[in-house]
C-alpha cells in the first residue's frame, strides 16, 4: 500500500504527495524553488506577532515553517532547530541513502541497535498494519521496485504476472520481528519503505522541538503532511485549502485547523505507466494500485495518524475507509473518488472559501 510518496528517489520522482498547498488564506504560499534553494520570509504580522518563515528542501519536498512569534530572533532560533531535527531524522529513516539504519535493514535483512526513532515507527507501522486489516504495509518495497524497474526502461512494460505473484509472498508486516533493538525479517528478500508514515512522524518530531522553544503559534507543511502549532492568535484558526486533483485550482475543500494535523494521498502525481493505470500506491494484497480514489484527506491530531491514515484509506473502498474514520476519535476525512464523488466522515467540517 506504501508508495514513495515521500523521498526524492534514484527514479528521479520528487514530492509525491506535494499534494495540500498552505494558500494566500494562511498568509503562506507553498513555494516552488530550485533543489537547495531556501527562501525566508520575516515580516509584521498584527501589533504582536512577527511573522517569520523558512522553507527548505527536505525530505524529498519543500518543507514550510511558519511561526508567529513577538520576537523574530526567536522564531528564527526555533525554526532553525526543528529543521535540524528534520535533518537529523531523515538520516534514519531513509532507504536511499545507504548508510541509514532503514538502508542497513533492507541490504542485511536485519538490524542491531536500531535507534529509538526506528523502533517506534516499525511499532507504529505495526498498529496500522493491525487496524487496516494488513492494507497498511511498508514491507511492499520489493514490489515498488519490480514496478520500478518494468517501466523504467525505454520500453516500459508491464512486469509479469508471475514476477509480482513471487513478490507477494514477501509483502507482510507480520514477518517483520520486533524485539528490543533488533530488527529482523523472516524471510529473504525483504524490504520495508516508511514513506507512509515517517515524514508524518518527522513532521510530529520537528514540532515538538518548537514547543520545547515555547513556541505556541506555527505551522509546519511538509509536502503537504501539515501541523499547526495552536491558532493564528486571537482565536483565528490556520486555513488550509486542499488541492484539486485535476489541477484547475477548483479546490474541493477549505479547513479550518487548530492543534491539529491534515494530510493527503493523492495518486495524480506519480504513475509509472503512460496510461496511468500503476501507481505509487499498491494494494500489499493484489499487487495492483487502487483506481476508486484519487485523493483521500484525514484531519488528525498527529502528522503521522493523519499520514499513515490517509494512505490506509487510500486502498480501501470508500464506505469502508470513511467507516475506519468514524471509529476513531479526533479523526475526519474526505475521499474525492474516481467519479468526482466527495465523500466525508462524520466530523469532517469545511468551511466556505
């Protein structure tokens, strides 16, 4: 189910979920500069706060940070060690970069001492892989990489069906064991991709450093995995505006959040076939990439539920994913389906833009 929808790759795909844009309704364009470029932005923003932004090139995305501070040194301070933080963390949990633990995992098949960001995303990835009945399953890497290496040729084929069958069999979390700081498969040939889950857990991670900096109005977007930090002051809530699919700026729904999450799965912006029919998001099960959707939204109150949700809900069928979504507290969702449908969970609120 797990796409690379968060890593710039050696495929040379980038920002695949690049998908909710923070608009000129949050006082923040999603910015578009070259790789490495990083853009600032500091300016008066009521008779309290100063409004200061960074966004840089981070995990594969443009990342945006916005504090509302009374004291611009201090928000430059603040976002300066949650973007080390987000440096720090992806180090970790990349599976490009050969010398991450993630990496070490994949080419060995096992890992002692793994960090204790490690450790807790696996058991994350776990619990997710438990409550969507297996549809949550970073261990679908082996089979990105058959799709991968079909269609990147000057031909681009379809890869054979038996060639996806004998992946299938090593596409199962529950052959991942767990115990302490030791990671380790079951079975060769594994390998596990956390681009479902950890740019949200990041994300979670680089906020708390702007907390422990006393921080108490921000807005952290990653690509589109997003955070808010409390409001905009004077009870005025961040405004969020999801993109629409077909890229006419007819956006499906604009939201209102607080100490909140949002995040999207998306499958317009990376196909691996002309005709658009794979994807970068598989169903663990068939192999196959999930055609009713074409985005699903999850309000949360972490990046990395919001994340590792909207990916979930993403495969499922949409009477099935939005009733996941009731069952949980504190949770909402809007899947725009295939036909144009919109489709929303019990809470879920959007407000007139």
């Amino acid at each position: 189910m797990l796409g690379e929808s968060h890593q710039l790759t050696r495929y040379g795909y980038m920002n695949r979920r690049d998908f909710l844009k923070i608009t000129g309704l949050v006082g923040l364009s999603l910015v578009t500069c070259p790789t490495g470029a990083s853009l600032a932005e500091a300016a008066k923003f009521d008779r309290k706060f100063y409004k200061v932004s960074r966004s840089r090139i981070a995990m594969g995305t443009i990342v945006s940070i916005t504090v509302l501070d009374p004291s611009t040194d201090h928000a430059e301070e603040a976002i300066a060690v949650a973007f080390e933080e987000i440096e720090r963390l992806t180090k970790l949990m990349s599976r490009f970069n050969g010398s991450t633990p993630v990496a070490e995992l994949n080419r060995d098949g096992f890992l002692k001492g793994a960090p204790p960001e490690v450790s807790l995303v696996m058991k994350k990835s776990m619990y997710y892989h438990g409550i969507s009945n297996g549809l949550f399953d970073i261990t679908v890497k082996p089979l990105l990489d058959v799709f991968a290496r079909s269609f990147e040729g000057p031909e681009r084929v379809l890869p054979r069906e038996e060639e996806v069958t004998e992946v299938l069999e090593l596409v199962d979390t529950g052959l991942i064991s767990l115990d302490g700081e030791t990671i380790a498969f079951r079975k060769d040939g594994m390998g596990i991709t956390l681009d479902g889950i950890a740019k949200g857990f990041i994300v979670d991670k680089a906020v708390e450093k702007l907390i422990q900096r006393g921080i108490k109005h921000a807005l952290l977007n990653a690509g589109g995995d997003i955070r808010a930090i409390g409001d905009k002051g004077n009870n005025r809530p961040w405004r969020v505006a999801i993109e629409d699919p077909l890229k006419n700026k007819n956006y499906p729904a604009l939201v209102a959040i607080t100490n909140r999450s949002i995040a999207t799965s998306g499958n317009y912006e990376v196909f691996f076939d002309r005709e658009k029919i794979f994807h970068h998001i598989v169903n663990p099960r068939t192999g196959l990439s999930p055609l009713m959707n074409v985005s699903v939204t999850v309000q949360a109150p972490t990046a990395m539920e919001a994340d590792a949700l909207s990916t979930t809900l993403f495969v499922l069928d949409p009477a099935h994913g939005t009733r996941l979504i009731n069952a949980r507290p504190y949770c909402q969702s809007l899947i725009i389906t295939r036909k144009g449908e919109k489709i929303k969970s019990t809470g879920w609120r959007d407000i007139r833009i």
